[in-house]
C-alpha cells in the first residue's frame, strides 16, 4: 500500500525508521499513539510529515531526539563512518519560540553551545552568523519581547543551528504565525536550508505547507498513527510562491488530501 | 547572586535618559513623581486638618507637627530604638529570604525530601506565629535574637512557596530542549528554573517585607528592653500619643526602606518588559 519512495541517490539515509510503534502508558491505561511508522531521511533532505492534529507527528519526532523511547520497531540515526552523537547533531524548533526572556536575543541562540560546553568565542562568531542568515542582523542584543512572534521563531531557528547538528527537528515551527508571515517564513526556511545543506524534518499539519516545502512528503493518518504515504515533490528549485498554481501542486496537495480521506 | 553568569551584565531594559544635567534631571522626577508626592502631602493635611477642626485633644490625636516635634526630643532615644527594630526586621528577612530560598531548591532537587517536609511546615505555618511569641521568649530569651525569630518565622514562608512554584513553572518543550541536548539536570536547574523563578521569588519577598516587619513589632510588644515596639508600650502608660505616633511612622519607614531594597534588587535581577510599567 505504502509507496516506500526510497532515498533519492542510493546513498545510505541518514534518518532510518522501520515498523516503529509507541504506546504511552498512563495509570494502567493504554495509548496507541504510532502504530506503524516507516521512512528513511537522505542527507540534506527537507521531509516534510503531515497529518491531522493530535496524529502522533509530534511523537515520531520526540523518539528521533532520544526524548523517548519506542516501543518497537528499529530507528537508526547517523550515516555509517561518522560518529552519532545524539545531543550535539541534532537541533530542535517547536511551534513556540521558548526563548528565555531574561536573556537577549544572542544570548539565546547561544544556549545550545553552553549546555554542550562548546567553545564559546567560536559560537558567539556563529551565533551572530545565523542571526544574519535568519534575517536577525542588529538584533543581537534585544531581548525577546522587543522582537515580533516571526523574528522570535527567526532566532528559535538560529538556536537550533547553533551548535552545527547534522539533523533539525521542526514540530510545526510555523503554526503560531499569522498566514502572511507564514508564507515569508516557509521562504525563508527554504533559503536557510539550502546555505545549511542540513537535514530538516519538518512536521505540519498544513498541507500546502507539505507539498511547499518538501523534497519529500510523508503523510501520516490519525489515530494512531500510521503512514499512508510518502512522495517525492518533483517541483523545481529554487520554490517560488507561484508555484502553489502549479498542476502538479494541486496533484501532489490533492493526493494528500485523499490519503487523509478528506 | 550570580545566577546565570550573563544575565546579571544585562541591565534591565529602560528607555535611554539623555545627559541634561541635575535639573533637567530634577524636573523628570517630579514630573513622574509629583501624584505620588501630592497625594502624600493631602493625607497629612486632612490629618491635620481633622485634628484642628474636630478639636480633637492631644492625647487622642496629636497634630502631625506635634509628632514632628518628639524627634528632636533626646528622651525618647530615637536612634537606639530604631536601631534595634530594624536590627531585628533585617535580620529576620534576611534569614527568611535565606532558608525560604535555600528549603525551594532542596525541595526542587528532591522530591521525597518535599513530600515529607512540605506537609508538615504547612502545619506548623497554620500555627498563629504571634502565639508563639511568648514561648520564643521563654526559649530564647529577652531581646533582639527571639524577635528577630519571629519575624524570620512569620515572613519566610510565602518566599519558600513562591520560589517552589518559580522552580516548577517551566515550559515543558523548553525541558525538553535542553534534554535533547543532553543537558544535565544542573544545567537545567541553573540556566532554566532558577533565572526562570526570579520574578517569583521577588512576589514573595516583596510580601515578606510586611510580614517581617509585623513580626519584629510583636515581639517587641511581648517582652523586650528596647525598640519601636517596646518604646510605644512604654508610652502608652503616659498617654505619650505623639510618641506612639512618631514610633508608628518610624516602624512604617523602615518597612518602606526595606521594601524600596528589594524592588532595587528586583530591578537589577529581573529583566521586565519595558511596556508594562
């Protein structure tokens, strides 16, 4: 039934899931939350994963971080010949920004490097980078309340890069933002992806967001959830807001559509 | 207090003053203060006012000049009274301010350790503090240590439970931020909670001051040789009522001063919105 559209070069993904299943288990009840989850991640891929709200997209992405364990199934990360190490190579954006507000804006992409103790003249170096890169130069000593919702997630992306990870994990980075920032976001987003050459695994429940984004599209049905299929979006490159009345736009969002049964 | 090496470097963000010299400056401050300050003057004026008009006698309400008066008066000894009182109120908030902090953190590293002490200091809170003044002087003594017990037990307890929500009110995506990062439950505790429960534990210092202060007072009125509180109880007997005022407004001074510390504190420790005033 799955259309396991395998990594685009034959090279070894760099994400790997196989049957993976998560029960949560709250006061002798029982919560399927994943039943069968399967998809591999190339490096340098951006893999968008949508589905309804509440469907266990989030879940699949806490078990990538190591925040919990599954419970069964196989998940591998990291590509073989370089190490893995599961704090530093992967960085995370949650629908909120959950920047500390005592701290200013450069303060706080510096975060990340503090807790893994990394050398900090360098991250500072960095840290002012990505701010560049996400559009935030000038802004590195504001702190969080000067700044809009946008630039707030603008710098929760440069936190995520900071400490240079293999893998970012986005569990709809976007969701709190107004529709017009949105669309300026999923821009941006896509320009940050292509200077970083990082792997991104985007999770969303917005549909044209999937398609927008997306090298590939992985769609998940609800409760609980499993994988009903995963695509490749065959639509040039650089993506350009038109592109949303493009035929094959409105094929790829349409078959979305009908695996969600909507 | 060296919470998180950085913050501290970060004054609050306060809109920029321009350099216009002591007048210019003068003038900012009344015109920021001057409700405040008008506001002040009326109530004394109706004080005075009420005295005058109601021909009220002295010994039932002093004029606020006669009051006035009794600090230049070397009997009533001013500055050893005062001396002690605040001796106590200090030494008694600062203790709270220490053990009610210090108890937060150990309850936030362990659970069992909260479970089984909390429940029972909220017991003994329930005890009225001001009847166990006379025991403390039974224990400790006459003077400046019992009261300033007891106004260490009367104030420390909303520091203990303000701080021990401060370090639990944590986003939990922002826990698991730091977790995916490995980072280490210290890491967590110094970079997350504790800098995260400043504003909290400023709300429960800035109650603790009243309270503090009320201790002090009570205990003076229980047994003690000499403060505020001891100097009204010896006044009243000559129906010394522009005394017992001077002592009150004495007694309300060192709370204000007291108060007006810590809100310094919390200026220099908590990074407020620049919009909410």
């Amino acid at each position: 039934m799955v259309d396991q559209d395998s990594v685009a070069d034959g090279r070894p993904p760099i994400i790997r899931m196989r049957g993976v299943k998560k029960i949560y288990r709250t006061r002798g009840e029982e919560f399927l939350a994943v039943q069968d989850v399967t998809l591999d991640i190339g490096e340098g891929e951006l893999v968008t994963l949508v589905g309804p709200s509440g469907c266990g997209k989030s879940t699949v992405l806490r078990i990538l971080a190591g925040l919990q364990p599954h419970d069964e199934g196989e998940v591998e990360i990291g590509v073989p010949g370089a190490a893995f190490d599961a704090g530093r190579d992967i960085g995370m954006v949650f629908q909120q920004p959950l920047l500390l507000k005592w701290r200013r804006v450069l303060e706080n992409v510096l975060l990340p490097a503090e807790i893994l103790g990394l050398p900090m003249r360098e991250a500072r170096d960095r840290a002012r980078d990505l701010l560049a890169m996400v559009g935030l130069a000038g802004f590195e000593d504001k702190y969080p309340y000067e700044l809009s919702g946008g630039m707030q997630q603008r710098a929760a992306i440069a936190r995520a890069f900071v400490h240079d990870p293999k893998i970012v994990l986005m569990d709809e980075p976007f969701g709190a933002l107004d529709a017009l920032t949105r669309e300026r976001m999923n821009l941006e987003l896509l320009r940050i992806w292509d200077e970083s050459k990082k792997t991104i695994l985007f999770v969303t429940h917005g549909i044209q967001e999937a398609v927008f984004l997306a090298t590939r599209v992985a769609v998940l049905t609800s409760g609980p959830a499993r994988m009903a299929d995963t695509f490749t979006v065959d639509l040039p490159s650089p993506r350009v807001l038109d592109m949303h009345n493009d035929p094959r736009f409105g094929a790829y969002t349409h078959r979305i559509y009908q695996r969600l049964g909507l | 207090m060296a919470v998180d090496g950085q913050d501290l470097t970060a004054a609050p963000a306060r809109a920029g003053t321009s350099d216009g010299g002591v007048f210019e400056a003068i003038g900012r401050w009344l015109l920021r203060w001057w409700p405040a300050i008008a506001g002040h003057v009326a109530f004394i004026a109706a004080w005075w006012l009420i005295v005058v008009w109601g021909d009220i006698p002295a010994f039932i309400m002093p004029t606020p000049w006669a009051t006035l008066q009794t600090l230049w008066d070397p009997t009533y000894h001013w500055p050893h009274h005062v001396a002690i009182t605040a001796g106590e109120v200090f030494g008694g908030y600062l203790l709270a301010v220490v053990v009610g902090i210090g108890l937060a953190m150990a309850f936030c590293w362990s659970r069992g350790f909260e479970r089984g002490a909390m429940p029972v200091l909220v017991t003994l809170n329930m005890i009225p503090k001001v009847a166990m003044a006379p025991l403390f002087i039974v224990w400790l003594g006459f003077g400046l240590f019992p009261n300033m017990v007891i106004a260490f037990t009367i104030s420390f307890f909303p520091i203990l439970l303000t701080t021990s929500r401060g370090l639990r009110e944590v986003e939990p995506d922002l826990l698991d931020l730091v977790r995916a990062l490995k980072g280490s439950r210290w890491q967590i505790f110094r970079k997350i909670q504790l800098p995260g429960a400043l504003p909290y534990i400023f709300s429960g210092m800035k109650v603790a001051t009243v309270l503090a202060v009320a201790g002090a007072i009570v205990g003076e009125f229980m047994g003690s040789s000499g403060g505020l509180g001891y100097l009204m109880q010896s006044r009243q007997g000559f129906l010394d009522t522009a005394g017992m005022f001077m002592a009150v407004i004495l007694v309300s001074i060192i709370g204000v001063v007291l108060y007006g510390l810590v809100l310094l504190l919390e200026r220099w420790c908590v990074v407020t919105d620049a919009r909410i005033e």
